[in-house]
C-alpha cells in the first residue's frame, strides 16, 4: 500500500468537530453530575484520573490517545488467563 498524504487539518474537522463536540459535552456534563453530587468525590481515586486525563487533553501534546488509555488502564499481568479460567 502506497503512503498517503495526511489529511488537512480543515477536512479532520470537517468530519470530526460533530462527534468530538458531543463527546466533549457529555464529558462536561459527567464532571457536572460529580461536582454537584453528595459526598466527597473529589477525594476519590477515579476523579484524580478524570483530573489527570483532562489535563493530558490539554496539554496539546502528541500521543494522548495512548497516554489516557495507559493513565485509565490496569497493569499488564502476564498470568491474566489463568485468574479468569474456570475451575475445573
């Protein structure tokens, strides 16, 4: 296969604003849920990953798409299978 020449950034936009504009608003919508809910979400665990991600977001950095899936994923365990294999 040949390589192609990247796409222009207006025809990324084009195709894409609609869809990353709906992601970012539900996104906004979910951190307005936490922030109004009882209790003290903001001390959990998963809203200091949330707060992290966010900022990888705005970093303006290449690779956040493997940066947030590494910050949002477990560890690799090599042994995986065997915890998930039915006892026999």
């Amino acid at each position: 296969m040949a390589d192609r020449e990247p796409r222009p950034a207006t025809c990324v936009l084009d195709q894409e604003f609609l869809i990353l504009r709906a992601k970012a608003l539900e996104l906004a919508a979910g951190l307005d849920r936490i922030q109004r809910a009882p209790g003290d979400g903001e001390h959990d665990a998963r809203w200091e990953k949330l707060q992290r991600a966010l900022e990888i977001l705005a970093s303006g950095e290449d690779g956040r798409a493997e940066r947030l899936q590494l910050l949002l994923s477990r560890a690799y365990d090599a042994e995986w299978l065997a915890k998930f294999e039915p006892a026999r």
